[in-house]
C-alpha cells in the first residue's frame, strides 16, 4: 500500500518520534508499504513521519559506491553523489540501466548512532520537501548505528558515504529536524529567504491536506 507522503508544515514532521515496542506482522506490514511508498516517490530513504506515523522506524536503500565516493579518501565525497532522500534515482522507472546499483533495502527499527567519523559534503534533500534541496550539506562521513529489524533482532554496523548519509537524514526525521535545520545559521536564513514561496506553497498543501482527516498507520 502506497501511503501519502506529508509535506513540509505538517506538525508531525516537527515531533520527535517514540520507539516502537511491538515486533509483529503489523510492523513488517508497514515496512512493506514504507518501502512500496519510498520506490514510488522514487526515493532512497523514507522515516514513518513522513506518512504520518510518530514512530522510530526508517527504510533505506544502501546503493553501491559511485566511483567518486568510491575514491574518496573520508573528506569532502564527489559531487556525483544523488541528493539523499529526494533526488530522484538516475535510471529508475525507466529502461535506462546506468543507474546506481541497490546493494540492500534496509528496515531500521529504534535507531540509534553512537559513533561519527570523517566528514563528507554532498546533496541533501527530502521528499517532504519535494523540489528544494542543499548542495553542499555537511554530514559524518562515517557512523555507527545501532537498530532492530522487523523481528526485533537486533543488529550493529559502520556505515559510511553515501549511506551514511541517508541514515543521518532519515535519524533526523525521527527527532523532528528536517535537513536544512543543520545548515549554519546564516546559511539557513538564505535558504529558507530563497524558497520562501516554494516552502509556503508547501505549507498550504499540508495544511489542505490535513483538512481531509487522513487515515494514519498504527504500530505499538
């Protein structure tokens, strides 16, 4: 099932998420249709906020290295690197085979990182807020996350590049912080100046949206 995605100016893209205490059938379910929804918005990361859903819970792809990152020495990654959540994955939905590969779909229950390392700066944006994005946005390079899956199992691992962003991104949604919320202060000024219509356009569509009473999935 594909699941409308909120918009920026929604309440609950602001609230920080709580944890999730039931390992069922209704939890992979949803898991299900976090991944269904994040392939037909042709992202590559989705947080359960972002269908309405206060929950800590993110899906992910982890893709294989671009030959720039794929080089990069733990610095300043290649600009060829998609924007994270709401760059459109190159190839994907069409007959083009040049796209990045998919090493892994991931579903990341109670995340958590405990360690960072390196630096990397590349594109940030987000479905939520769709047509906007950073250039430059300044994330770890590496880190250390630690989570559950479906089953409750639970799992821990380095990762880092490109996927170490998306997890970044995603971790933010579940506190509530969106990706612009990280730029310095006077960069995040300019930006939230230079999109000033496209950011209001978006908070009438949330709040017309919330108007229709939207059904929300339900985990415990």
């Amino acid at each position: 099932m594909i699941h409308p995605i909120r918009l920026y100016g929604d309440p609950v893209l602001r609230k920080a998420a709580t944890e999730v205490r039931t390992f069922d059938a209704n939890l992979a379910s949803l898991a299900e249709d976090m991944i269904e929804t994040m392939h037909d918005a042709n992202g590559v990361g989705l947080a359960a906020p972002q269908i309405g859903l206060g929950k800590r819970l993110f899906v992910a792809l982890e893709l294989a290295p671009e030959p720039a990152e794929a080089a990069d020495d733990g610095g300043e990654a290649g600009a060829a690197v998609e924007a994270i959540e709401g760059g459109p994955l190159e190839g994907e939905g069409d007959d083009a085979d040049d796209g990045p590969e998919v090493m892994a779909t991931h579903v990341m229950v109670n995340p958590e990182i405990t360690a960072r390392r390196g630096r990397r700066v590349a594109p940030d944006g987000c479905l939520s807020v769709p047509g906007v994005w950073v250039e430059d946005m300044v994330r770890d390079q590496e880190v250390f996350v630690r989570y559950r899956d479906v089953h409750g199992t639970p799992h821990e691992r380095w990762v880092e590049g490109h996927f170490a962003h998306v997890v970044q991104h995603e971790l933010d949604h579940l506190d509530g912080v969106l990706y612009f919320d990280r730029l310095p202060e006077d960069a995040r000024r300019a930006f939230l100046e230079a999109h000033r219509a496209e950011l209001a356009d978006l908070q009438r569509r949330a709040k017309a949206f919330l108007k229709e009473r939207p059904a929300v999935p339900t985990v415990d």
